[in-house]
C-alpha cells in the first residue's frame, strides 16, 4: 500500500510539470496588412495638360510722319501692319511730303502728309456747310490707340470697278480732313469682304501718334 501511494505521487508530480511548462498553442489571427492600388496608367504616361491652340497674323510695326519739325500740324505715328500686307513709305519734295502706302491685292491704304488743304466731312442727317466739304453716304466709327475718333467714309457713287473711302476726324462739333495723322484714303474692289475691311479698320484702329 506504501508502495503504492509513493508511486502514485511520483506521476502526479510529473504530469503537473509537463503542463506548467507546455507552451500555449492557441492559434493566432491571421494578420492583413492593406497594399495601396495603383491608379490605372495612360498609355505612354500621364495625360498631358491640354493649352489653347494661338491664332493670328503675324504683324509688324511701321513708322513715318514728318513731325513737328516740318512746321505742318501733323505728327509721327505707328500702326500695326499684318505681314500680308506690302508697306511703301516715301518722303518726297525734300522732306516737305510724306506718304505711306500699303497694299494688300487691289486694296490700298494710304496717310500722306503735306502741305495741302482740307475740308468738312459731311454725314447723312448733317446741315449743309457752306465752303469746302466732302459729302458721304456711310461711315464707320474707328477709335485710335490714343482714343482719337475717326470716321471712315464712303459715297454710293463710283466706277462699278473699285470703292473710295475717306477718313475724317471729329473736332468739337464737326468732323473734318486731314486728320492729324495726314490725308488718309482707302481704295478697294467695288465689294470688299468683310475679312478684308476688318483687316484695315484694325490697322487704323493701331495709330498712335508719336509727338
């Protein structure tokens, strides 16, 4: 019976060993870790920023007039001329005359500046003026660079070939030729389009006087 007991201590003392140092076996969860998506790829890289498409002519800036020193009441100047169109500019008479022409076809632009008269502009709904005027049908406001107020006109009357036009220039209650710039004159086909005419009134719209 001893025996027994004795023996039966010995197991239960090992069988409490062996669990205290049994390690633990629970399972674990499983870990996730989240991997960033990778937007999807344009063909060739990223999309390239889209910029407006630049149209236009191409100009250029033109100098001439006599100035102050001509004793005339005219001044320097620039415009802006489209490269399509083909300047001309003379000084004539020993420097008392200067004339810049420019031509684009059969169009013909030209401001001359000499020692030559001028007269009244006359405009439908006008009274009359006795002594030198220019009467005509139509006209186009065209405002210069330096805020002076042209007006750019024309007569129904011609030689069913080609169009004259006259630009005269507003004074206090009248307009009147030459404008400051000089005589100014326009010569076209008798049915300019409208690219055309936009064209020169932009050109005259450019005059900047220069003294």
């Amino acid at each position: 019976m001893l025996v027994i007991l004795i023996l039966g201590s010995i197991a239960y003392g090992a069988y409490s060993y062996g669990k205290m140092t049994s390690p633990d076996t629970k399972p674990t969860a499983a870990s996730t870790t989240a991997t960033p998506t990778t937007p999807p790829s344009i063909e060739g890289g990223l999309m390239p920023e889209k910029k407006p498409e630049t149209t236009g002519t191409t100009k250029t800036t033109i100098f001439a007039g006599l100035g102050n020193e001509s004793g005339l009441s005219f001044t320097k100047y620039q415009l802006s001329v489209p490269t399509t169109w083909t300047p001309l500019h003379q000084t004539e008479n020993n420097g008392w005359m200067d004339v810049l022409t420019l031509t684009k076809g059969t169009t013909q632009l030209k401001i001359s500046q000499g020692a030559t008269g001028g007269a009244m502009c006359v405009y439908p709904g006008d009274t009359t003026f006795e002594g030198p005027s220019s009467t005509y049908d139509s006209f186009v406001v065209i405002t210069t660079a330096d805020g002076i107020t042209l007006r750019r006109g024309t007569t129904l009357a011609g030689n069913g070939t080609t169009k004259a036009y006259t630009m005269c220039q507003k004074g206090t209650d009248s307009y009147g030729q030459p404008t400051v710039f000089g005589h100014m004159s326009l010569k076209t086909d008798a049915s300019p389009s409208a690219s055309l005419m936009l064209e020169v009134d932009a050109m005259i719209a450019s005059l900047k006087k220069l003294q």
